[in-house]
C-alpha cells in the first residue's frame, strides 16, 4: 500500500536560491522514487522561484497558523509520515499532528542546528572563541526540544550528529545522519581544466547570515589577493541580493557582485577556485558541493568544511586567517600542480559520503524500521513524552487564544 507523506515547510522549497531547498528537493524526489504520496505544505507565501511541485508530482497545500482547520486536513489526509522543516514548524504543527493522527511518525529535518550557528555568530560579534554558555541558551533548549519530541530526526552534518550525542546528550536511536543526497549515477566530469578556467567565484543566499558576513570578509581579503594576481576577478552570485550588497561592486579591483545565478554549477564550472570564507555557520555547505559537483577545488574556512569530508582530505585548502586565506588563494591559484591535487581528491568524496541512492536506501530502511515498532519507540523515549506533554498544553492554549482573537478581529474589523 503507498504511503503518504506530508511535508510542512517553513518556505516553499526553492532549490536555486539555496543548499536548504535543494536538499528539500531531494527528499520530495527520494519519496516520490519509493513510491510514496507526496503532500507539500506550508504557511510561507509561494515564490516566483519555488520548484514546480506538481512537475515533481508533488501535491501542494497551503496552510495557516493558528488555525485549527489544519486539524482536519490532518485527519483526513491520515499521512503515515509527516516530515517538519526547521524545528520552528516542529513547535508549530507537531502537537496538532499527534491529536489530529498520533499513528503519524513525525520525523524533524533541522536543515543545520540554528543553535550552533547562533552561538557563533554571537562569539564573532565579541570578536572572541565560542563558548559553552554560548551554545546552551534559550535557542538551543527550544531546538533540542523538538529533536526529542519527534521520533526521529535527520542531521546533515557529522559534526553536528556528535554534537547532540555528546554535548546535548540526544540519544542517537533519536537521529539520523542525512548529508545531501547526490545522484552519483552520471559519471563525474572534472569539467574544464586549470588552464580552462580564470578568476574566483562565491556564491550564496544573500538571505543567509554567514553569506553576508563572508562578503564583508572578502571586503578585507580580496585587497591581499588582488594585490599579488591584479588580472584575476572575484564573482560574487547569489539569490535576494539587497541594494547595499550590489553596492559594492567594484569594477576596477574586479570584485564583481553579479547578483543571482541563472545556474550555480555553469558559474563554478567556469571559474578556478571557489572562495568561501565563513567565519560562521551550521551544517554542511551547498556551495561547497556544488563546487565538487563541477570539479572546483576550493579555500574556505574549518567552519566552511566542518563535517563535510569525514577522515578524506579536503579538496583545496582551508585556512582562518584573513593574511592566510588571501595566501592560499594565491598559492591555489597560482600552482597547477596543487591545483590538479586538490581536484583528485573530489571524487572520493562524493562517492563516500554523498552518494544519493545509498543513503535514500539507508533512510527509508530506518523509516520502515521505527514505524514498524513505533509504539516501542516512543515508550523508549520518556524525555520526549514529558516534552510533548507539556509543551502540547501550552501551545494548545496559546494557539486557541490566537485563533479566537483573529476570529475576533475579523468578525469586529477596526473603524
């Protein structure tokens, strides 16, 4: 019998715009090769850029919040999984999943830990290491709370999978390591060679935090680079680009901000090194495989790789410092011989830990597995009962005060 899905995104999925909605897309395509009913919901306005769902043979459902006739659709829809984006779609729709259909199995996909990239970002704001207290605030409490309420969650970094185990103490039979799934089944071209290619490339959702900051990184950066190799450019691309970004495009230092790319993997395809300095973040990076994807060796950052390539060395060169990421971009750049190095190491990589079929099989095994024991599974999971337990009540209530108050209000509009 075909199982149905229902997906509750925090936006509609834009796999152009971001490595968040790309990966997106690859779970709607992974449910949709097992066989399953797909149902895509979500509470955000639709987009000129979304992804055709129906071209997906994806179903679409937009949905409110605070809304209880989301409870219905629920129950008539009797989905056997229902998977949350961001734990802030977890705190929003989860209690209602578990009383419209608790035989629902109610799987979070946290995307990267908003926690972690939080804490960071609060440290180079101070201009000083993470700390401990930094991580375990508010934020982190609220996201590992949702992780534990639902019977499984999907982790894209190794990194992160360690973090929840070890400093969160998040009982592994709870989590699932989901990298992005790559279809690895079309040879891999190395594309263009060294001599084929000129100048540097960034890319990345303007929208995004860490983006941002490492445009402004650059700002410092490209001055070092630009001094030593004055004929090479610096492309900068990227989705929602705002008028203070484009601003500082600066045609004779050659850092070129282009805005969007009509297509990531033609830009990086053409250009010789992918330059990402993150000073922070969570998660794996997109950019970063879809430099591997097009045979791009890269200079990014520890934060830039962390969990991508396991014990495999990375596929370019990673430094922290403005004066060293400058020198290694140079030095990249410069030295075929290193260059043709860093490229060879970018199929291992892919093949050990991005191959999209191994790992649709590994998650599907799981889903099978838990569901078939799922009242097992939750006995198991005490911590998590007590959460749902008294964070249903407390939203229950807040959530009817919300709906009767905008009921309230559009019966008695405003004279």
């Amino acid at each position: 019998m075909k199982s149905t899905v229902l997906i509750i995104g925090y936006v509609w999925p834009e796999p152009d715009s971001s490595a968040a909605g790309s990966h997106m897309l690859s779970l709607l395509r992974m449910f949709r090769a097992n066989g399953c009913r797909v149902v895509f919901s979500s509470p955000a306005q639709r987009s000129e850029y979304m992804t055709d769902l129906d071209a997906e043979g994806v179903e679409s459902v937009s949905i409110l919040l605070n809304d209880s006739r989301f409870d219905s659709f629920v129950a008539d829809l009797k989905p056997d999984y229902v998977v949350f984006d961001r734990f802030l779609m977890e705190e929003q729709f989860a209690w209602r999943v578990e009383l419209a259909h608790p035989e629902a199995m109610r799987i979070l996909d946290t995307e990267d830990l908003q926690c972690l990239r939080s804490a960071r970002q609060q440290a180079l704001r101070e201009e000083r290491p993470m700390q401990e207290k930094d991580l375990l605030g508010d934020l982190a409490q609220r996201e590992c709370a949702a992780i534990l309420r639902s019977d499984l969650s999907l982790i894209i970094s190794s990194h992160e999978m360690e973090l929840l185990q070890k400093t969160f103490g998040v009982n592994a039979a709870l989590l699932h390591h989901l990298p992005f799934m790559l279809n690895l089944d079309q040879p891999h071209s190395p594309g263009k060679s060294f001599s084929g290619r000129e100048h540097f490339v960034t890319i990345g959702n303007f929208r995004h935090a860490p983006n941002w900051d490492s445009i402004l990184f650059l700002q410092q950066i490209w001055p070092l680079i630009h001094r030593v190799l004055p004929d090479a450019q610096l492309h900068i691309y990227g989705a929602y680009p705002p008028k203070k970004a484009m601003a500082l495009n600066n045609q004779a230092t050659g850092f070129l901000v282009k805005g969007r790319a009509d297509n990531a993997h033609a830009v990086l395809a053409d250009a010789r090194i992918c330059l990402s300095p993150l000073r922070f973040g969570a998660g794996i990076k997109g950019k970063l495989i879809d430099a591997m994807q097009t045979g791009t060796p890269s200079v990014t950052t520890s934060i830039g790789a962390e969990g991508m390539a396991g014990d495999l060395p990375w596929p370019g060169l990673v430094e922290n410092t403005r004066e060293n990421i400058a020198g290694a971009a140079i030095r990249l750049y410069q030295g075929e011989a290193l260059w043709n190095q860093c490229q060879q190491r970018i199929t291992p990589i892919l093949k050990t830990h991005y191959d999209g079929e191994k790992l649709s099989r590994g998650l599907m095994r799981r889903l099978a597995s838990i569901r078939e024991n799922l009242e097992q599974h939750r006995l198991n999971n005490f911590t998590g009962a007590m959460l749902r337990h008294h964070s249903m009540k407390s939203t229950l209530y807040m959530s009817k005060w919300i709906e009767a108050k905008n009921a309230l209000a559009t019966r008695n509009p405003p004279k």
